[in-house]
C-alpha cells in the first residue's frame, strides 16, 4: 500500500508556483532548493525518492530543474502530480520573459540589462556554489568510489564546458558492478530503468493560429530537437541554441541572442525558459508558446514514462548502486558548471567580491531570501557596472 503523503497536491503546487517566481541560480541553485525545502525542511519528498529524480533528470535530455520538478510531482500524484507542478514550476517565469519580450520589441533593446547581470550573475555564482556545496556534503559522503566518479566528472564539465550523459551511465554502471554485481547478465527484467532509456519519443512539431504556419512549424521542430537531444542544464542548450536561431536560421542577430540569455539569467525559474523570449522576437506570442511546448513536452515524456520503472525497481541494490553513481556524476557535473559559469560571470575583482559576499551572507544569515540578494545585487551592478558610466 503507498503511505499517505504528508502534503497536497494543492500544496505541492503551490511550492512550485512560487519557486518558479522566485527561484534564481538557474538549474544548480534550483535543484538545491528543491532539496532543502522539499527534503530538509518539510520532508515531503525522502532522501530516496529525491535521489532517484536528480538521476533519471539528468540522464534524461531537456532542462534538469524542470524534469525533477516534474518528477518530484509524480512521487505521490503520479501523472496528474507531475503534470500540473510541471505547468505551475514554468509557467511564472515564461510569462516574465514575455512580457520582457514585448518591452523589447517596443522600445528596441535592453541596454540596462549588461549592468544588471553584472549583479546578479556575481550573485548567482554564490548561490549556485553553497547549492553544490550542500548537495555533496549530503550524497556523496566517505564513499571512495563515489568521490572518485564526483571529481573526474567535475574535471571532465570544467574541461569540456558541457555535461556528457555517457558520464553519467558510466559511472552508474561502475558503482553497480563494483558495489551489486550481477549474479545473471540476461536475467529477465534486468536494469528496467536503464532500459527505458532507450525508448524513441516522438517530436513535438508546434501549434499556432493567426501567424504563419510554416514558420511555427521551424520553431516548434527547432525547438523540439533542443528539448530532446540536449543533455544538461542552461550551460549545455545555449550553444545549441546559439547555432540554430543565430547561424542556421538567423532568426536572431547576434546582439538579441546575448540579450536573450541575459533575460534567462535575470528572471526566476529555469535558464531554458529563455526559448519564450527567443520564440516571441521570432513570432510574437505564438511563437513564444510553440518554442515553450517544442523545448518542455519532450523532457516531460522522458519523465513520465520511465518513471514507473524507477518506482518499481529503485530499491533492488543493483538499482541503488547504479542511481548512486549517477548522482555522483550528476553532483560531480554541477560542481562543474558551477567553476564554468564562475568564469564568465566574474570578470573583475567587484563580481568577485559580490559573489564572495552572496557566500558570506548566505552561510551566515540562514533565513536571508535569495530573491532579496539577486534584487540587491541588480541594484549594485547598476551603480558599478563599467559599462554605463557616463
């Protein structure tokens, strides 16, 4: 019998309305949200359960934050759960970026924005460094092998400036061999959830009305592939993106394109929620919802239908052994981002001395809002921002 869950749907969705109204970091930051307040503080979600969506999210492809979003909604309320806090974790963030994207097309730029994530993407780096800080100190623990998959995959996401879902199942396959060996290679219904893996999902190919058709119907196939073939968080589609509405289909110029990314990384909820922004210079607001639904419904299928499995099989030790080392590698590569995207963001000694101060605050004032920080933090970027002195 499935124990009775200490919380609502109602409540659960509420959660994720208001983490993707105010959650900033991106995909790092997010994940690590999730966990202290659906984890450590309300227990509404086990160790477990949080664990095996962390693996599945990031062996799947699409946005990390939202499929575990979503995965955390199937743990009790299954198909209606995920889908429903899928839609209430991204819907807040879509709308900003909207709405941004009109004042954009209205007024013709964001000169503004340089100076703001100057701030706040100092401030984000501190944020998203005490997010992997925690995740590691909580899952990785004495474990050698463990720390040994933690830190080659870290290494590996510095080097490369992406994450490699190969890393992933390799390592999840070393700890299971090496901590559960099989008995029987071929035996029947052995590793479902790895199987699974394996499924061919169907693209979204968009819906539109009132605009052109054969235009939804690029972005809607553009933006499915991006959902389902990239790997990773923000760090990992943006170049993909990049190439697409830059190179192959110049539907952007390179300005609008940085700019989009500015957006992404000012906003709350998760970094890919830049498409809308993209969509809507494109084609408006159609656009804006065919990129949206061609980005989110394929990391939605990937979530859903292997779940089950995850469900039904997480608890045999060759399944444990295996969603440990993912999760190493998973923490490993997030730890890694973090280093990246440190690089870009702190490009002088004042966004050093902001993210080191977010660490400080951070650590010592427990109960300090992150909304607040990100919001003092755009403030200062607009003070000290070299860029708009006059």
């Amino acid at each position: 019998m499935i124990e009775r869950p200490a919380y609502s749907l109602g409540q659960l969705i509420l959660y994720a309305l208001k983490l993707g109204s105010i959650g900033f970091g991106g995909p790092v930051a997010l994940v690590g949200y999730m966990y202290r307040d659906l984890v450590e503080t309300r227990g509404w979600i086990s160790e477990e359960d949080y664990k095996e969506g962390l693996t599945l999210a990031q062996l799947m492809p699409g946005p990390l934050a939202a499929q575990l979003a979503m995965y955390l909604g199937y743990v009790h309320y299954r198909i209606l759960g995920a889908t429903l806090v899928g839609i209430a974790f991204v819907l807040p963030s879509f709308l900003m970026v909207v709405a941004l994207g009109a004042a954009y097309v209205a007024y013709g730029g964001l000169a503004w924005m340089q100076a703001v994530f100057y701030g706040v993407g100092a401030a984000v780096i501190g944020i998203i460094a005490i997010s992997a800080y925690k995740l590691t100190t909580k899952n990785i623990g004495k474990d050698k092998l463990l720390w040994a998959i933690y830190l080659v995959t870290a290494v590996v996401t510095v080097w490369t400036e992406t994450e490699m879902v190969s890393l992933f199942i390799a390592a999840g396959l070393l700890a299971w061999l090496v901590k559960a060996p099989p008995k029987r290679w071929f035996k029947k219904n052995a590793l479902p959830a790895i199987a699974a893996f394996h499924f061919d999902w169907p693209s979204l190919c968009g819906i539109g009305a009132g605009v052109d058709w054969s235009l939804l119907l690029q972005i809607g196939a553009f933006f499915a592939k991006a959902g389902a073939f990239v790997f990773g968080s923000g760090l990992a589609i943006v170049p993909f993106l990049y190439g697409g509405v830059v190179h192959d289909h110049q539907w952007l110029t390179e300005r609008q394109f940085v700019d989009a990314v500015a957006v992404a990384m000012i906003t709350p909820g998760p970094v890919v929620i830049t498409v809308g922004f993209i969509g809507y210079l494109i084609a408006g607001l159609w656009g804006a919802v065919v990129a949206a639904l061609g980005t989110f419904l394929p990391c939605y299928l990937f979530t859903i239908l292997p779940a089950p499995y995850f469900k039904k099989y997480g608890k045999r030790p060759g399944i444990v052994a295996f969603v440990d080392g993912v999760t190493a590698a998973a923490i490993g590569a997030i730890t890694g981002a973090v280093i990246v995207i440190g690089e870009r963001s702190l490009v002088d000694w004042k966004s050093a001395a902001i993210a080191l101060a977010s660490v400080v605050l951070i650590w010592k004032v427990k109960k300090l809002p992150e909304p607040v920080l990100v919001a003092v933090a755009a403030i200062i970027g607009l003070f000290i921002f070299p860029g708009l002195r006059a």
